[in-house]
C-alpha cells in the first residue's frame, strides 16, 4: 500500500487538464517510470520516509508517508502551473511540508519545481 497520490490527482479535473495522458490517464510517474520522451509537462513522485504509526497495543492502522513530487517542463510557469495544480488536488487528504528548489538542468533544459508531501494511509 502507498499514498494514493495518482488517483486523487487522476481525479481532479484541473490536474486533468494540465498533464493529460490519453483519456483517464495523467503525465504523474514513480520515481524512475516516466517514459523515455514523455510529454512535457509531467510530474514524478517518490516515497523519501515514511513509518507505521505507533500504539502502545495493537497493530497500526495507519502508515505515514513522506512524498517528494517533481514537476518538470520547457518553462517556469508550465511547472509552477502544474504543481499548484497537484497541490490543489491534495491538500484536502494530504499535507504539503515543504517546497523543494526551482531549477533549470542545464543539459536537458527542463524546469524542475519540488515539494514534499505527508500522506496519512489507513490501512
């Protein structure tokens, strides 16, 4: 089980709009699966932490995780526009912790905008 990053976002028509991908899908991978040439906008997350939740009896029925979500894109505001737009999407389920740096690679050219993400998942 993980966060359900991809379905709330997948959901949110304004998320839709920005990073398409056929239909019912959107341009938001796991770390390491965005295609070879994928359109551009499109986002990555990661899991960078997480735990159970802790109980003094019992099993937990709760896991925290800590998510990093990477937009990347040919200009600023693609990327700005489309992290806004994911963070919209989650912040009635989720937490944004902390904004990562805005940059540019300077072999690809793309434009990177990070933030990171607490997710609360009921098992």
């Amino acid at each position: 089980m993980s966060a359900p990053l991809y379905s709330v976002c997948a959901a949110d028509p304004a998320v839709r709009a920005l990073i398409p991908d056929g239909d019912t899908d959107i341009r938001l991978y796991p770390f390491g699966t965005a295609p070879q040439g994928v359109i551009k906008p499109y986002a990555v997350w990661q899991v960078i932490g997480g735990s159970p939740e802790s109980f003094l009896a019992g099993r937990p029925n709760v896991d925290t995780y800590a998510l990093q979500v990477d937009v990347y894109g040919d200009t600023g505001r693609d990327v700005q526009a489309v992290g806004s737009a994911i963070r919209y999407a989650i912040e009635l389920t989720a937490t944004v912790t902390g904004f990562g740096p805005e940059s540019r690679d300077t072999e690809t050219k793309n434009y990177r905008h990070s933030f990171d993400v607490d997710w609360l998942v009921h098992r």
